[in-house]
C-alpha cells in the first residue's frame, strides 16, 4: 500500500543537497589560500549549518530519530559520490564549483518550496533563502570576476 508523502519526506533531496554543499564549502575553506575566499566560504558553511540545524529540528518533530539517522547516511553516501566525480575531474577551481553547487541548491530550493505546504517550515526556507541570497551574490561576483 502507497502511503501518501508527508511535509518531512520533500525535504529530503533540499536536506541531502544541503549537507553535500557544507562539507564541500568546509573543504574549500581548508584549502583556499585567498582571505577573501575563506570568509565567503566560511560564511556560506555557517549558512549551511544552520540550514542544517533548523530542518533537524523540523524533521524530529514530524518523524523520529531514526529517520533523520537514515537521512545522514544517505547525505554521506552522496558526499562520497560527490568527491569520486570531483577527484575524476582534473584542474576544476573552486569557486567555480561552488557557484554550480549553490545553483543546484537553489534549485532544489524552489522545487521544494513548490511542494510544501507547512506555513513554518515553508517560513523557515523562505528566511534562510532571504539571508542568503547576499551569500550568493557575492559567489556570482567572485566566480565571474576573480576565479
């Protein structure tokens, strides 16, 4: 029997592309040598982060612990998928990914909003979405005039 999909389980994809885009954001802020580059990425990691922090708090409420258990180790399965086609690729830049990374987030994003319908969790994406949008822009600024 086909149970009907809950609030929780759209956010699964915009939670996994979320966790991908920290570590991935955490890394570049290890290997980066330009100060300005490692504030822009450590403030898009903080971003992330709390991103990350509220929708365990939503997923708890709605579901148990194990699912969000669940939900972590498919996150870590797409991270190690995510640097097997990194390391295959040769002489990528940074910010270059990171610009593709937060648009695919961005677009996981508005499919996600799309498909919600809980006024808290929908206020919830909408404020964090707002208070990066100056992340992103400083992204698009850095990718198309310093890397």
């Amino acid at each position: 029997m086909l149970r009907k999909p809950s609030e929780v389980d759209y956010l699964e994809n915009y939670y996994i592309a979320n966790y991908t885009a920290a570590i991935y954001y955490k890394h570049a802020i290890l290997t980066t040598k330009k100060p300005y580059l490692k504030r822009l990425f450590k403030s898009l990691y903080n971003h992330k982060k709390a991103l990350k922090n509220d929708l365990d708090k939503h997923i708890l409420d709605a579901r148990d612990q194990k699912y969000l258990d669940e939900l972590i180790v498919k996150c870590k399965k797409e991270v190690v998928k995510m640097q097997k086609k990194l390391s295959s690729s040769s002489n990528l830049k940074t910010g270059r990914i990171c610009t593709d990374m937060e648009n695919y987030f961005g677009k996981q994003l508005k499919h996600t909003l799309g498909l919600l319908t809980d006024g808290k969790l929908r206020n919830t994406l909408l404020s964090h979405k707002h208070s990066s949008d100056s992340l992103r822009n400083q992204l698009i600024t850095v990718s198309k005039y310093l890397i």
